[in-house]
C-alpha cells in the first residue's frame, strides 16, 4: 500500500495586484542580433559560416547587451593553433568604472582545434581571410558568426549591384501584374 504523504504543496494564490511581467530584452534572449556587419556581404564573397564562442572579460557582455559593439573594422585570425578577433570595438559599460575594458583588445575565439585547423588551412589561400558577420546571444552566451571570405573587386559590387535591381525589378513587375489581374 502506498505511502500517503503528511503535507502537499500546493501553488499559493496571491490576492492583492499582481507583478506585471516585464518582457525580456530581445538582444539577451537572442531574437536580436547584438551587432551585424552589413557591409561584408558588400565588400566580400562569403563562402562559409563558422559559429564560435568569444572569450570576453569584466564589463563587456554588459556593454554588449547595450548594442555598444560594432564589428566594421574587424577581422579574425588563425596563430599557433588558436583562433583571435581582432580590432572588434566594445564600447564602455555605462555603469563602468575604473577597471572598465580595453575597448579594441584582441579577444580569442573559443572554437574545437579541428575547426581551428581547418580554419587555418583555408585562410592560408590567397584573398581568403575571415570576417565576423555578426554577434549574438545563445542560451546567455555571446557567439560570434564567422564568415570565411573572398575579397570583391569594385567590378564585382558593381555587378553584384546590378543582378539585384534586375531581381527587384522581376519581382515588381510580377506583383504588378498579379495585381492587374486581380489575383
């Protein structure tokens, strides 16, 4: 015969005005980005993606939270076997003090060495390099999406350029006469 037990929990019912439930942050629970590089897909051929994890000290998640990132200038690079982000620009923390962060150190990127290998002989080719893309939150933890890119010359933006008024122009004249037959 089963035990029965002396006391039961039981959820409390709370009279009184309840504690509006204020919504999270869209950049800390990962529905945002926290910076984008909108201009590599301009400037580079993007060949491959790599997500990798950022070693980040102090202050610096914080201010990342902030969107105080940006990732124009920066770029990665492959050195004795470990992987680094360089000239990536973390603004201060607005609370900060004193020992607030360095604001373009160099951060290693946490990444498996079979990915940091691979990573190395593929950037040893010429005008490849890797470009982070952007930077996001994953279950708390700040990631970084690397792109493995080929530099554009301008005859390739101007044409990449022109392919894409071709497609919005397609795409405009294909809704307008969907719309003149009244689909």
């Amino acid at each position: 015969m089963p035990r029965q037990s002396s006391h039961v929990i039981a959820p409390q019912e709370r009279s009184g005005p309840q504690k509006p439930v204020r919504p999270r942050d869209p950049v800390a629970s990962g529905e945002r980005d926290a910076a984008q590089n909108r201009a590599a897909s301009h400037n580079y051929f993007l060949i491959e993606r790599i997500e990798a994890g950022v070693a980040l000290r102090g202050t610096e998640v914080k201010s990342i939270r902030e969107g105080k990132a940006n990732l124009k200038d920066a770029y990665g690079l492959v050195k004795d076997g470990e992987a680094f982000l360089l000239n990536l620009h973390i603004g201060p923390y607005s609370h900060g003090n004193i020992s607030n962060h360095d604001e373009t150190r160099t951060r290693k990127l946490l990444l498996h060495s079979e990915e940091v290998r691979k990573l190395q002989s593929k950037t040893q080719i010429k005008g490849h390099t890797l470009i982070p893309t952007r930077l996001y939150f994953k279950h708390g933890r700040v990631k970084c999406e690397l792109a493995l890119a080929k530099g554009k010359q301008d005859w390739d933006k101007r044409e990449t350029e022109r392919r894409r008024e071709a497609d919005r122009e397609a795409r405009s004249a294909i809704n307008a006469s969907k719309h003149r037959t009244g689909r």
